[in-house]
C-alpha cells in the first residue's frame, strides 16, 4: 500500500512539469519571397535569435513565397492584430502613410550607404512610428538594393521606353515615375509577378540585382539597365498592441533578435547584390546596359520632376532630411 502510494507521489510529481510546460506561443512572420534571399534569411535568423533567447515560449512561425497572404494583406493582418511579423517592402504602405513614399522618389539615393544614412538618421527612425495611429508599429528597415530596369528588347534613353508596359508595386510614384517617361505602368502584385513576365503581360520591370536574379526574371527579359534610379528596402513591422503586451524583459530580447537577424540581412544583401550582378553579367544570352554619367542625368532628368508632387505629400522637412543624407557623409537631421 505504502509502495503504491509513493509511486502515485512520483508519478504525479513527473507529471507536473509536463502540465505546467505550456506549448510555446506562436508568432506568425508573412513575407513573400524565397528562403534564399535577404528577406528570407533575416526572417530564418531571427527565428533562430528568438529560439535562443527567449527559449521555448515564443516560436517564430514563418510563411514565405506568399503561402499565407501577400504583403499588402499582410499590412492589413498586421494592423487588426492577426499576425504578428512582416516585412514588405516601402513601397507597399501607400494606403496606410504618405511620408514612405520619400522611398519610392526616382534617383533620391545615390547608394546604399546614403539609404543607410538616413534610415539611421533621427527623421528615418521616426518613419518607423509614421503609421502608428493605425496599430503599426516599425521594427527596423531591411535592405536588398536599388532597383535596375529590365525589359524583353534592348533600350539605351528614357525615350526608347515609350509604350512599353512596366511591372510595377502597386504605388503612386512608382505610376508616376514610368507615365512620366510615356511608359505604360501596370501595377502587379509580387506572386502574380513572373507569370506576368514569363507570358509578356509586361515588357518590362524594375527591380533588384537579388530579385532579378533569384527570380530569373532574365529569363525573359535579357536586356538590364543598371540604372540604380530606385530603391526595395523593406520595413519590418509588427502589432501595437502585441509588441506592448510583451513583458518588458521579453520585447527587448526580441528587439535584440530583429536588431541582430537584420544586421545579418543586410550583409546578406550586400553580398548577394554584388554576386549576383557579376552572375547577370556574365549569363550568356543577357546584355547588361550601363548607361554612361551624361545618358544617366538624361534618365534622372526625365524622371525627376514627379519629386515636385510628391514634396508636399510626404512632407518638405522629410524629402529634406533625404536629400541631406544622399548628399551628405554626416548623417541627416
Ligand atoms: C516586389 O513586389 O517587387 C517586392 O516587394 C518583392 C520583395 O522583394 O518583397
């Protein structure tokens, strides 16, 4: 009797960390490209950072290539509190902030270092809080690079662009920066976005050296201009709501994570910038066009003067503080 009773006693002690150990909490990342890119690995580190500092209460769940909703959903999911992590790209929160679009303006930075400076400077950081009367809040920015055209036929000025049909984010500098120059913008969503190349819905497209490449979006449009006239950074974001839920202890270890999976997503973006421009350049069947200075102010010419529609919109002190970074070493106000 006495056994049995001591074995209930060990039997029930065993138990108890078994019913007190909860299943860790799921914490849902949309995002729509491959694992393969700086997007897709900063997500995977920050899973793993996440795992590693807060240990078993958290899981990062994360949904890539689109399979869970797009990245214009997700913003939306993001705002009711549905998921708890995105990061789409700057272009994509038109319909939630006018002062991103500083992003979008044709040949505003002239490269990534100037990008950086002013992410980092006092008025990018405070881009981080522009939606936050919508339960928006920003993380921290993620890079992958400046755009290039692409097209199916070889074109040299901003005229040779004339009537030809341009994928595009669904933004409206993006539509004003390719009307500008008589081009046909025709806005796509991400995942509908190599169909649409593949079967010459579009003629053309802009992107990264990244995107082009691991989409194979030369495929079918061989001619590349390495135009450098735009920019993809992605801003990561999640819930209000949920990032203040966090106990305090929990949030800046998960802060932490982010801050170091996109230190290595950036490097990441650098470095497969660089590789896969030389890989482009050097696929047969693929004609890199690279403008000389005098025909790159003819494009920054044609598509510049949409700044001044755009200036009152975002806001004058915000294109200023851009301006300043891309100019200046020192960073911006
Ligand atoms: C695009 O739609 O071109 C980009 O947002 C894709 C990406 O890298 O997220």
């Amino acid at each position: 009797m006495k056994t049995q009773f001591l074995l209930a006693i060990l039997f029930a002690m065993l138990m108890v960390p078994l019913t007190l150990s909860a299943a860790p909490r799921q914490l849902i990342f949309s995002h729509v490209v491959g694992p393969d890119t700086p997007k897709g690995k900063m997500a995977l580190m920050f899973k793993s950072l996440v795992k590693e500092k807060l240990g078993d209460r958290y899981e990062v769940v994360i949904y890539d290539k689109a399979s869970l909703m797009s990245d214009v959903e997700a913003v939306d999911a993001i705002a009711a509190g549905q998921i708890q992590f995105a990061a789409p790209a700057l272009s994509k929160f038109v319909k939630h902030t006018s002062k991103l679009k500083v992003f979008d303006l044709p040949f505003m930075f002239p490269d990534m270092a100037a990008v950086s400076r002013f992410q980092n400077s006092f008025t990018g950081q405070m881009l981080l809080n522009s939606m936050a009367d919508q339960g928006i809040r920003g993380l921290g920015y993620l890079h992958n690079g400046l755009k290039q055209l692409s097209a199916n036929r070889p074109f040299e000025t901003p005229d040779d662009l004339a009537g030809l049909r341009f994928r595009i984010i669904n933004s409206d500098v993006l539509f004003d920066q390719f009307q500008i120059v008589n081009a046909k913008p025709v806005p796509i969503p991400w995942p509908e976005t190599y169909e649409a190349i593949k079967n010459d819905r579009v003629d053309g497209q802009e992107n990264t050296w990244s995107n082009i490449y691991t989409s194979q979006f030369y495929k079918f449009q061989p001619y590349i201009m390495e135009s450098n006239h735009g920019l993809l950074d992605y801003m990561v974001i999640t819930n209000q709501h949920f990032w203040a839920s966090l106990d305090e202890h929990d949030r800046r270890l998960m802060q932490y994570s982010l801050n170091m999976a996109l230190e290595y997503g950036n490097a990441v973006a650098a470095a497969k910038s660089l590789n896969d421009r030389v890989d482009l350049r050097n696929m047969r069947g693929v004609t890199i066009i690279t403008p000389s200075p005098a025909e790159k102010l003819q494009w920054r010419d044609a598509m510049k003067p949409i700044w001044r529609k755009y200036e009152t919109v975002i806001g004058k002190s915000i294109v200023e503080a851009a301006r300043a970074a891309s100019v200046n070493q020192v960073a911006a106000q």
